[in-house]
C-alpha cells in the first residue's frame, strides 16, 4: 500500500477516534482511577484528570492526522508533569498513567481500523512507529517537566530552611518568624534533645559530612543545615532521651575534617548558645585533622569558654614553670597529678592507675610542688591544680601560646 494511502486511511481512523473523545477519555480515566491508589486520593479530581488525559489524546491524534506538519507540541505533557510534581504525585504513578492510557488508546485504534477493514489495519500497523515514538516523547517531556519542577522545590526547600537554621543560630530579627514558626517549619519540635555541629570543610569541592542525612535517619534524627564559607552548621533535633554517643559514631563516619558538637539543650532558643560550644570544640581540635569533639556543659566549661584568654593566663599561673618543660615531661607530670587527685591524694592507688610503683608517684608529685612553688597539704593549692587541669583536659589548647592577629 503507497505511503499516501496508508495516511490517507490513519487519517480516517484518526477523525473517527476524534468523535469518541469524551468517551475514550472516560474510559481511561476509569481505568486509571482503578489501576492506580494515587488517583483514588482526592489530591487529583476526576475533571483534572479528565482533562490531561483529553489534552493528551488530542495531542496525539493531532500528530497522527498531520504527521511532519509541524514540530511536536510537548506543551501538554510538560504542563501536566509540572502539575503533578506540585500535588507530590509519585513520579512511578504518573508514568504509569501515561502507559495505561496510551495502550488503552492503542487497544481502541486498533479495533477501529478492524472494523474499518483490512487496509486500515495495515495503515495502522505501518503508523506504530510513529505512534510510539510520539509516546517516548510525551513521557520525556513528562518526565523532565516532572524532575524540573522537583528540584525547584527542594531548592526552594533548602533555601527556606537554610535561612531559617541562620535565624536560629543567629537569633531571629524584628519581623521574622518565632522560635515557634521555625520550629514548625523545620519539622522540629520547640522543647526536645538539640544538638549543633560545627563541620569545617576540607576542601571547597565537597561539603562537609556529605551523606550524614542518610545514616541520621535511621535514628530518627532530623536536621537543618546551613552552609557557610569554610564550614558548615546543623541544627539536629534528636528523640527523646537518646544518647549522643549513636549520633555521633554516624557523625564520624561521614568526617573529613574537623567536627565539634555542642552538649544536648531543650530549647530552640538556646541554638546560639549551642552553636559557640560547638565552635570552641572544633576549633580546639588539630588543624587538618578529622575528629570530632562534644563539649560538656559543665560551670567551668561554661567560665573557659567565655574567656579563653584569661583562664590561659589563670592556667600560666597556677602550673608555673611546669608549662616549660620538655612535652614528654610535662604530660607525665599533669598525668601523675590527674591520676593523683581522682585517688584523693593516695600513692598506692595512684600507683595502680599508672602502672608505677608508689615512691615513683611520690618522686614525681614532689618535681609537681617544686614547679607549683607550693605545698600540696594547702587545700587552696589543690583546688586550684584541680580546675588548671580540668581547664587543659577540655582545651588543650591552652597549653599553646595565645595567637593574636
């Protein structure tokens, strides 16, 4: 059969097809309400779908009656894709509309042009060619319609909650949203377990903690996160009365520089607070290394924290020229008097800890007296060796010298 001929017969079945429009369109759309849960919801009425599966067909029918005629009009599937992304329809199912009603509409043309006769149906046949090339790119237009107008909500999303963690960490401004709004939009309750990391980034290609979200999740953890220059912020929300400890094992395999965590608060409006915990603790870390650290919210945290400088200088005087010694010296002598001071001033049970003999706790506590200038039988004396060390064990930074700009 000449190529003209079996257009000229297409064509017939295509007018013919076209004075059944409503009811192929209701034919469909009962299939689809049917086949597919989705479409039992009422997020999509029965005329909405109507009228995209109407907007397809003539789409269709369209190419058909005049193929070559004129460049694909993909206005309709692209419309429809965008819609569906907005009403959080899963992508699958919408696909899966597109292929129900496509071999449905394929069933019916068929047995048109069987009653239509031999010829028709060979017309058909030498057209499902085009046919389904015109279905590949309904369902690309679709598809990238669909993806399209998903990653501009995510983006929308992600800006949202990254200009609502800034409010947080920051403090909210005349006008803005309450600690209650924020809350809400983030997903987060107002009084719960929080906890701020502060993740700097190793290089400026990757962000810091990629793939943490995925392993939070199975712990229920939920994040917002704001991305800054040389690091990054999260303000994670965590179950009720569940330890740090997993939260922080996931944090670690995720590390690619240095990491600090602030101690769990209650309240969204703590988040600054938080936030300079956990700033101090990443930057106590060392340089160029991944780790991550948690401070303890305890009084003299709370004392160093805020001034660092001066509990350096507290510190430089109650150590004295202890400070100068060779390092492995120094970290003996600070470890003998830790262990010293948690057996309550004991030498035998001081010794057990260290796996030394006792006269050696003894020589070593008496070098201590030497450098501290004073007596250890002062309780004044002890008290203050006891908060010097506690100050070093949660900055040992302190034990550098302070670096002015």
């Amino acid at each position: 059969m000449p190529e003209t001929t079996h257009r000229a017969a297409v064509a017939d079945l295509v007018e013919s097809m076209s004075t059944r429009l409503d009811e192929l369109v209701v034919g469909m759309g009962d299939m689809v309400v049917r086949e597919i849960d989705f479409y039992r919801k009422a997020i999509v009425s029965r005329d909405e779908l109507h009228d995209a599966l109407a907007r397809s067909l003539a789409f269709i029918l369209t190419h058909l009656a005049r193929p070559g005629s004129a460049a694909v009009d993909v206005s309709a599937p692209s419309a429809t894709g965008r819609k569906r992304a907005i009403q959080g329809a899963p992508l699958p199912e919408v696909l899966r509309v597109y292929r129900l009603s496509f071999a449905y509409f394929w069933e019916e043309l068929l047995a048109e042009a069987q009653r239509s006769g031999q010829d028709a149906t060979q017309a058909l046949l030498a057209a499902a060619g085009r046919i389904w090339s015109l279905a590949d790119a309904y369902s690309t237009a679709l598809t990238d319609s669909y993806r399209e107008a998903v990653a501009e909500r995510m983006t929308e999303t992600d800006r949202r909650r990254s200009a609502l963690v800034a409010a947080l960490v920051d403090g909210p401004t005349t006008g803005s949203d309450t600690h209650w709004e924020m809350a809400r939009a983030l997903g987060f309750p107002f009084q719960g377990d929080f906890v701020v990391l502060m993740a700097e980034a190793a290089t400026t290609a990757e962000p810091p903690l990629s793939g943490l979200d995925a392993k939070l999740r199975p712990l229920g953890v939920t994040s917002a996160w704001r991305a800054q220059p040389g690091h990054d912020i999260a303000v994670l929300a965590l179950p009720r009365l569940r330890s740090t400890a997993p939260v922080l094992d996931a944090v670690r395999t995720c590390v690619t520089g240095r990491v600090g965590a602030s101690p769990v608060y209650r309240q969204l409006d703590r988040t600054p607070h938080a936030l300079r915990y956990a700033q101090v603790a990443m930057e106590s870390l060392v340089p160029a290394t991944p780790a991550v650290r948690q401070l303890e919210d305890t009084p003299l945290t709370e004392l160093v924290m805020n001034n660092l400088d001066t509990t350096r200088r507290a510190v430089n005087r109650v150590l004295g020229s202890l400070l100068s010694l060779p390092e492995d010296e120094r970290t003996t002598l600070l470890t003998t008097a830790r262990a010293w001071l948690q057996a309550h001033g004991s030498a035998s049970v001081s010794a057990r800890t260290l796996h030394c003999h006792q006269n050696t706790v003894r020589y070593r506590m008496h070098r201590l007296e030497e450098h501290l200038r004073e007596p250890l039988t002062d309780p004044r004396v002890i008290a203050e060796l006891s908060l010097a060390l506690d100050a070093l064990g949660t900055f040992p930074s302190l034990l550098e010298p302070p670096v002015h700009p």
